[in-house]
C-alpha cells in the first residue's frame, strides 16, 4: 500500500496493512440517548432539592445533607451527558445538561464550604446566589426556545418550567422572601415531574425500539404507542451513516 493509500486508509479506519479497495467506510459509533441520564440526573436532584425548599421535609440545614447527592447525581452525571450529547449533535442537551450540571456540582461545593464554616450562609438575602439564578433563568429560557425549534415538546415543556422557577428562586436570593422560596421550589417540582416523564418515555422508546410512552414531539406520529422509531441513517443534507439528535 502506498503512503497516499495509507493516509486515506487512515482517515477512512482501515488498518494499514489491510486491503485497500478505494471505497469509502462508514464505521457507525451508536450510542444511547444522552439526555435519558442527563433528564434523570435532573430530575431526582432537584425533585429532592425542591421538595424542601417547598416545605414538605426537613428545615434550614436541610441542604448540607442533600448536597453530597445533589452534586453527584445531578452535577457529574448530568454534566457527562451533556458532553455525551456532543457526539449526538445536540446542541441544546448539550448546553442544557452542561449548564445545570455544572450548576448542580458548584451547589454541591457551595454547601460543603457552608458545613465546614469556611463561608458563612448569608441570610436572608443572598444576592451573589440570585444574581446566578437570573443567568440560569436566562439561559434557560433560550434552551426553551431551541428545544420548541427542534419540535420537542416534552423538553420544552421541562425547560420553560424550570426557567420559571429560576427566576422565582432570583427573586426569593435577592429579596429574602419565604414565600418567594416556596413558589419557586412548586415549579421546580413541576419541572422535576415533566423531566422524569420525558426520561422515562426516551428510554422505553430505546429498550423496545417504538413508541411506549408519547415522546412530546411536535410530529404527531412521532408520538403512537407502539410505532416503530424512525431508524434513519441518511439525510440529504447530512453526512451518510451519521444522525444527528437523540
């Protein structure tokens, strides 16, 4: 085999001592939908998280027991699928997952500052925290907005709850509010539920390879029980063998 046929081999994945024929390789990498962990990871921490700022267990020290779980299974777990959506072509799980992630291990970190008095908690007002919030918010709303373009509803619907309630968690950080805390966590719940639903119905769909639990797309025969799941592999505007989503 020449240096050039090599090269080409190279760039194609053929071994280069193997046979080269002059015909191009499409070697599928198939994996598994990122946001199945990513929408889970959210949605149990801050399910968890939200259930007490809402009042319904524990008190104010609460969150220095719950960030430990918080930071692994909604941080680095969250924050891996988001990255894994890059090789899914997801532009909007992969800022999303990425985003609140990295959110979710930096309250992780917040809290175990708080447990060990390296910071003091302020209280009632904790500005520096809101003023986050009103990014959070902010940039979740635009993740609304590119999930609605893609024509998914379920996430949507999860991404424009959830900017609602960072918004109402800004107002309760830079207020001091009680109420404003409690608000925010209901439509953090809210979300939390919708983020579970959509998991569950992405990762049904993928074990049975069809529709079990309506997917939330804006196509309406995207989302019959029991049809079979597109399987396409090919887009006239795309690179063969390569699908890009989840």
């Amino acid at each position: 085999m020449s240096t050039l046929e090599s090269q080409r081999a190279a760039t194609v994945g053929v071994r280069p001592d193997a046979h080269y024929d002059g015909m191009t390789r499409v070697f599928l990498q198939p994996i598994a939908a990122p946001s199945i962990l990513g929408l889970f990871g959210f949605a149990g921490a801050t399910f968890i998280v939200a259930a007490n700022m809402a009042g319904w267990y524990g008190g104010a020290t609460s969150g220095l027991y719950l960030a430990p779980f918080a930071a692994v299974f909604g941080g680095i777990a969250q924050f891996l699928a988001g990255m894994w959506a890059y090789r899914a072509r997801d532009g909007v799980a992969t800022a999303m997952h990425g985003m609140w992630g990295s959110f979710w291990i930096a309250y992780g970190i917040l809290n175990l500052l708080f447990a060990t008095k390296t910071l003091v908690e302020p209280k009632p007002v904790f500005s520096e925290l809101g003023f986050w919030f009103v990014a959070l918010a902010a940039i979740t709303l635009m993740g609304m907005f590119g999930a609605l373009v893609e024509g998914n509803l379920g996430v949507t619907l999860v991404l424009g709850t959830l900017a609602a309630g960072s918004a109402f968690a800004a107002v309760h950080f830079l207020d001091g509010g009680h109420g404003w805390q409690t608000v925010a966590g209901y439509v953090f719940i809210v979300s939390a539920i919708l983020a579970w639903y959509v998991a569950s119905a992405m990762m049904l769909a993928g074990a049975a390879g069809r529709v079990i639990l309506p997917l939330g797309k804006l196509a309406v025969d995207r989302n019959v029980p029991g049809k079979p799941m597109g399987n396409e592999l090919e887009f006239p505007f795309g690179e063969p063998g390569v699908k890009q989503g989840q």
